[in-house]
C-alpha cells in the first residue's frame, strides 16, 4: 500500500501501543503476548519491511514511541514495561544499522493527561501528575511536538536518542 500510494515515505512513527496490566505472578499468556505483538514485535516487522522493500527515503526518519515504563518499570505492567524497553533497545541496535542518513530514536512519556489516563483512579491519577519536578501531567502535544523534532530535517545528526517527556518523574526514571 506504502509503495502504490506514496512510492516512499520520509518518515515513520511507530505510536500505536496498548496496555493489559497484570502483576507478574497474575499474568496470562495472552495478556503477555498481545502486549508484546502490538508494543514491539509489530513495529520491528514494519520496520524490517519499510527497509527490506527502500520504502524509507534516504534521510529517512523512524520514531519510535516508548514509555518511562520501559526505562524504569512498573508495578503491574511488567509486559508494558518490557515491550517498551524492547523499542529502546530496538532504536539502539537500528541506530547502528542504518544507512542513507536514515534516522531512529525514541520518545519515552510519563504520565501524559488523555482519556486513556481519565478512566485511572483518582488518586493514582493524581500521584501520576503531581510526583514529577512540574507537578503535573504532561499533555499529548508534549509528546507530539517530540516526535515531530525527530522528523524534522533540523534533526539530521540525532540517532539513537531516547527523549523522555515526563517532568522528569520522580518515581521509576
């Protein structure tokens, strides 16, 4: 579809991620497993095949979406916390890889405010928002004006990275 409609594309942002929150000793099979397909093995094989098929433009950019979970952890999001430190190391081993000036690096947010994080208990909620150095939770255009830097032009000599937009969280990172 990629090839027929754009010919190549000049960037790719992997931001499609999901959650199924168990304790460890709780966790089911299928729990652990979507996780991990939609959070890490999904976009590595759309990577792969962007790359395989030269469907990145030279001076390319690949994004992709990671979580302070995956620098630090979580309690009850122990699949979370591993598929999004799997793009971390994903971004890390591409960096190296790559040629034709094509970029990855990855954004890693805290407690960003959507209607994802309205449905949290109250008073996680507000733990999550206030135990950073700005007390308070970081908003979606955060994230995006992130991601956007990555795949601005401007961002040639930026591989590898991973930026974490948190307020800098006081808990786990």
């Amino acid at each position: 579809h990629v090839k027929k409609t754009f010919g190549a594309v000049d960037g790719v942002v992997h931001n499609a991620g999901i959650t199924r929150d168990k304790k460890l000793a709780n966790m089911s099979e299928d729990r652990w497993a979507s996780v991990i397909a939609v959070n890490l093995t999904a976009p590595e094989l759309i990577t792969q095949e962007l790359l395989d098929q030269g469907l990145i433009n030279k001076n390319g950019r690949i994004v992709g979406v990671s979580s302070i979970a995956g620098i630090a952890g979580n309690v009850g999001q122990t699949n979370y916390a591993a598929s999004k430190a799997g793009v971390i190391g994903l971004v890390d081993s591409l960096a190296d890889e790559l040629k034709d000036g094509i970029t990855v690096n990855a954004v890693a947010p805290g407690f960003i405010i959507t209607q994802m994080t309205a449905a949290v208990p109250f008073a996680t909620r507000e733990v999550g928002q206030r135990m950073n150095a700005m007390s308070q939770g970081g908003l979606p255009v955060d994230v995006a004006e992130t991601i956007a830097w990555y795949l601005n032009p401007a961002s040639t000599a930026v591989n590898g990275n991973v930026v974490r937009v948190c307020g800098q969280m006081m808990l786990g990172a």
